[in-house]
C-alpha cells in the first residue's frame, strides 16, 4: 500500500501558495479581454485563466443582464463557462470533450477557465446550460 | 436493526481529464489512499476506515462524470436474489466477471430510467490498509489531509425520477428519507436510504440523463469540515459552497470541485433514519432552508453545474 501518490510525509510539504501565481510576474502587463458586443474589458494577468480574470472583476454582465461567462467548476468539467475567442490566441489545459469538440475548439471554443490568455483577446459568450433548476 | 439485502454504496468510478492531479486532490488533498493501478490506467482508492479492497476508482478518460456507482450486498446468493428482482422490474441486467478489476468480485449492472449505471456486487477482498480489529487503535496509518473516513453517497442528475424512486424501492429495498415537492410539477428530488443513513444516494430531477452532481465523503465532525475549508483554500482548490448545513438530511458540509471539475463534498452529521420513519417533505416555500440552512437562499451554481 502507497501512502499517497506523492509519497506520506513528502506530500505534506508545501506547494507554493495560490498566490505566487499572482506575484510572478508583477513586471508584466495583464492582457486585455474584450467581450463582444458589451464595451467592457477585462484585465487578466499572468498565470490566470480568462474565467479567473472575469471572476476577479466580479463578472460583468452582458447587454441581456446575464452574466458574460458563467462561473461554474472552473476546472474543465461542467461547460458552463465556454466562450468562443473571437481574436488573439490562448493555451488551453484539458477541457471535457463533451462540452467542446475537436472541431469546435479549432473554431476557438474554448471552456474560459481552461484559457490562458497569450495576447489581448476578444471573447463571445456561449449561452449554454439552463442556468435555473426547473 | 438488521441490514440485510443492500448494505451500502462501495464503489464510485469516476472519469478524469488529468490522472496526476486527481490522485493529487484525491490522496494528499481529500486524504484517501491509493491502492492499486491497473493496466487500463484507472487507479483504485480507499479511505482509512474502509474495510474493502477499494471505494473509489478514477478512470483516465477526455471526460468528465460518473461511469457507475455499485452497491454492496450481503452474499452471493442476494446478489443472485436481487439479478432476479431486477430484470422482473424490467431493467436488462448485465454481468460484469471478477477480475474486471482489482479486489472485487462477480457485479451485476443495469441503466435505471435516469440513465445512470448502476451496479451490486457481494465480494470484495479485505484491503491491506484497514481498521484493526484486535484492540484496535482510532487509526494505523496516520490521518491526512481532509482525514475522509469513508464514501459515503452520491448526487445524481437525470430524468424519471418518479420510476427511480420505484425502482429503488421496489426492487432494492431502499426507503425514501426525505424529498423535495413542487405544487406543478411534482418530485423534484429524492434522498434514498438502504441503511440507517439518512441517505445513500440521491436524484434530482433534470432533463440530461446520467449526469453526476457530487460523490461525497464522510469526516468525523464539524471541526473537520472547516479543517477541510482550511485545505480547500490553501491550495486553491475551486470551492463551490460551504461550510454550511442542508436542512434535507441535516448533514454539515463543504463543496468543492476536483481537477476535472467533478464536484466532491466532505460533510458529517445528518440524523439517523430507521425504514418505520415517516418520509420528509419540502415544498417550494422553504426549499431555499432546505438546500442551504444557513443561507437559506437556493444557489444556481450548486443547483444545475453537473458533469
Ligand atoms: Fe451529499
């Protein structure tokens, strides 16, 4: 029996706090993220995802009065806050197929919370799942 | 009491985008323990007060959700009861061999109208990592991490829950503990008992079928919960709601999400229930309480963001 995968003791030591994340890279300007359609931009720093960068400005909301992107697991599973990058390019970690298909991400859809922006970016929001339980 | 027939859910296999920061979130993070990798890259987890071979088993996949959840029953020849039941309630059952995976024996599976799988099986090996049971020590191996003592249950997301609920009951045995009413439309949710939890799996209704909302873990007090907050934040783990208490079961609880966005709760307490129990009602006039006792507002995110 493995303790854990990283091994007992090993595992409790520290990983660098969230924010260093934030720190790393203070010389750098954030890039810009445009929302299609709305006049807001949003600034997203380093190392920070383009859901990051919404949710730290307090998620704008969109000319209908919902939210731009929807906040929902952050981490590629739920779909919830996909977008479609309409200019500028971004990396992007392991997003659930069943939320963005091949195709659809080389068409520049993208789950926000997996998008690292590499230049400034012009998004446009995806209506998706019912935001409300029925 | 006696608690024949099902005995409780043993086994949850869920899909993840990244093996290495599942096992990450899982075992340092959750404080489950890793027992086995099969050759199929899906790796075996248990919890430190779980006397079978394993609980949790995460399957490497480009998606994220719930492939099964399994139950446990007392002996083969319930197992062979409960084949029969089954397909007599109308399910097609199908046969999983022992051996499929590590530890545990023959499982029988089926869909239910809510398109999910479920699965019984009656053997598992004793796991090497166990309680003792000779003048046994609170523990063995030291407790890490959110210190999870078992898995417990899970959320589920999916059509017909109305035949759920009877196919639970009817041919499993399960007792409803308590479910959410609306005036129109009848049950939105439903909290299912096979034991003296006050539930061992749920349903809400919605219309995808076979989706996942939370597989949860028990800790063994309110303390532990905000140890688990404590953690969550820490290492940035994105955090859904809580700590806070349900009104529905009564249970103390923290949500968060794992890498692949799979929602995962850490929770004590809720009250004991016995089959003779009268079934809880909540109606849309203090649903808010009944979901969040504390905030007693409904939360959307919590309410509809499922893989
Ligand atoms: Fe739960």
């Amino acid at each position: 029996m493995e303790m854990t995968e990283s091994g007992g003791l090993a595992a409790r030591k520290p990983a660098p706090p969230p924010s260093a994340l934030l720190a790393s890279d203070a010389a750098a300007p954030p890039h810009q993220i445009a929302v299609d359609g709305t006049a807001r931009t949003v600034a997203c720093r380093d190392g920070l995802s383009v859901l990051d960068a919404f949710e730290q400005a307090r998620n704008p909301l969109a000319a209908n009065g919902e939210a731009v992107v929807r906040v929902g697991c952050r981490r590629g599973g739920c779909g919830v806050c996909k977008v479609k990058i309409t200019e500028g390019t971004v990396r992007t970690g392991p997003m659930s197929r069943a939320h963005v298909t091949e195709q659809e991400e080389a068409e520049g859809y993208v789950l926000a919370c997996c998008a690292y922006p590499e230049s400034d970016l012009t998004v446009a929001s995806v209506p998706v799942a019912p935001r409300k339980l029925k | 009491m006696a608690i024949t027939g099902v005995l409780r859910p043993g086994l949850i296999q869920i899909r993840v985008l990244d093996m290495a920061a599942a096992i990450t979130h899982y075992v340092d993070r959750i404080g489950l323990y890793k027992v086995a990798t099969g050759d199929d890259g899906r790796v075996y987890l248990k919890a430190r007060d779980e006397f079978d071979h394993h609980s949790v088993i995460l399957n490497p996949s480009d998606r994220a959700g719930l492939d099964y959840v399994a139950f446990k029953v007392d002996g083969d020849a319930a197992l062979s009861s409960f084949e029969k039941r089954i397909a007599a309630w109308g399910l097609a059952v199908d046969h999983v061999p022992a051996g499929e995976q590590p530890g545990i024996g023959r499982r029988i599976g089926c869909t239910i109208p809510s398109g999910h799988r479920i699965e019984l099986y009656a053997h598992a090996d004793l796991a090497e990592m166990r309680p003792g049971t000779l003048n046994p020590d609170v523990w063995d191996a030291e407790p890490h991490g959110m210190e999870a003592r078992r898995f417990d249950h899970c959320l589920l997301y999916g059509p017909n829950i109305d035949q759920v609920e009877k196919f639970f009951t009817e041919a499993l045995d399960f007792s409803m503990a308590e479910r959410v009413d609306l005036p129109e439309t009848g049950a939105l949710a439903i909290w299912m008992s096979c034991g003296m939890k006050a539930h061992d799996i749920a349903f809400v209704r919605h219309e995808e079928p076979g989706k996942f909302h939370h597989v949860a873990f028990e800790l063994e007090n309110w303390n532990d919960i905000g140890r688990a907050a404590d953690i969550i934040t820490r290492y940035n783990i994105s955090i859904d709601i809580g700590p806070t208490r349900h009104g529905i079961t009564r249970g103390q609880t923290i949500y968060f999400f794992d890498p692949s966005g799979n929602r995962c709760e850490t929770f004590c307490g809720g009250y004991s229930f016995y089959p003779d129990h009268p079934v809880r009602v909540w109606n849309d006039k203090e649903l808010g309480k009944g979901i969040f006792y504390y905030e007693r507002v409904l939360n959307d995110r919590f309410l509809t963001v499922l893989t």
